[in-house]
C-alpha cells in the first residue's frame, strides 16, 4: 500500500514538479515488492539435494557438482527425478523426447546439441517442475552456463557423473532450489534499461521546459 502512495504522489509531482517527480518515482519504483508467488521462497543460495535413497547435499559452484542455469526461474521444488528416454547428444530437444513423462516430476536431461531454453521449454511442456541437465563431459565439474532466455521452471547444471547416479536410481527424490534473484521481480536488465530511458527523456523534457520558460 505505501508504494503504491509512493507512486501516485510521484506521478503527481511528474506533473507539477518535474524534477522532484523524477526522484520519487524512481524511488517509488525500487521499492515495490516481490510477487507473493516469490516470497515465499526462503532460500538466499542455490540448493540441490538428494532426499532419497542415501541423502546427500551437493556442493555448489563452477566446477563443483552443480550450477544455476543462466536466467533460471527462481523456485523450490522437492519430487521424483525422471529421465527422459533419449540421452543422447539430442536428449530433450523435441517433444517427443517427453512421452509418458510423469507431470510433477524433476526431469533430468543429458546435455547435448540444442539450446538449454528449448530443452527447458519442452520439460515444462510436459508437467516438469523443475530440470535438471547433465553435462556431457566425463571427469569435470558443472560448467557455467546460461539459458537464451528466462526460463519457466528453475533449472541447475550438474556434472555428467551426477546424473548417471540418477539414472541408476529411478524413483529418487530430490530438491532444486533456485532464489529469487535481484531486488526487482521481473525487472532485471530490461527493466533497468527502460528505467534509464525513461528517467532520461523526462530530465530532457524538464530542461526543455526550464530553457523556453
């Protein structure tokens, strides 16, 4: 409620006090809060665990077990891991890639060929709630890696001998947990840019005015 006063004063004071407008409607804008759908996420790091059998917290970080896909969707997810039937160099790259996976399950993929977005893409298209995606080189750490755009399900890279321990277990149990990233929900880069933008052309109008006055 008080960003959204915030706001309408602000939008006032564009009016009849320009300069004044502009810092409180950029301090109006910084203040608004998460969506309730993200509050209720309580973790500040990245979390990947295996519940069952034989529990086990991976560690995170580049050449570790396990990294956050670039431009994940943030969340917290605790179901079965499924692999998808096809692990090879195109696994998860068609839909059909997905037939008779189990809506509400963790889909694990192998890396390969295609994008990291259309293999998310297509796990979220079948019911998945969360991926994760396994690398393809034998003997490293998880790469540091990012998706062409945001995603719709939280989604973690993780080494290649990892998800060979998934597949050998069906049924296993684990947790994915992505936190929200950035002060601004839904902002990030783009939101920052038009931000600057448009603080920039009312400034410009503001001057404008003052030099025809």
């Amino acid at each position: 409620m008080k960003s959204r006063l915030t706001a309408l004063a602000s939008a006032w004071c564009v009016l009849a006090r320009p300069r004044r407008g502009l810092m409180l409607l950029i301090a109006a804008l910084f203040s608004f809060q998460q969506p309730a759908s993200t509050q209720a996420l309580s973790i500040t790091t990245p979390v990947f665990e295996r519940i069952s059998p034989n529990p086990i917290t991976y560690n995170f970080g580049v050449g570790l077990d396990f990294t956050v896909l670039g431009l994940s969707a943030p969340g917290d997810v605790t179901a079965a891991v499924r692999a998808i039937s096809d692990q090879g160099v195109s696994s998860g790259c068609e839909a059909a890639d997905f037939a008779g996976f189990s809506v509400g399950s963790i889909a694990l993929i192998a890396r390969g060929t295609c994008a990291f977005s259309d293999k998310v893409a297509n796990a979220a298209a079948a019911g998945a709630l969360a991926v994760l995606i396994s690398d393809n080189v034998p003997g490293v750490g998880a790469p540091n890696v990012t998706a062409l755009g945001t995603t719709a399900i939280p989604a973690l890279m993780t080494t290649m001998s990892i998800g060979d321990e998934f597949r050998s277990l069906p049924g296993a149990i684990a947790r994915v947990g992505v936190p929200v990233p950035g002060p601004i929900a839904g902002a990030g880069v783009p939101g920052l840019m038009a931000l600057m933008l448009a603080s920039g052309r009312l400034l410009g109008w503001w001057r404008r005015r003052q030099r025809t006055a």
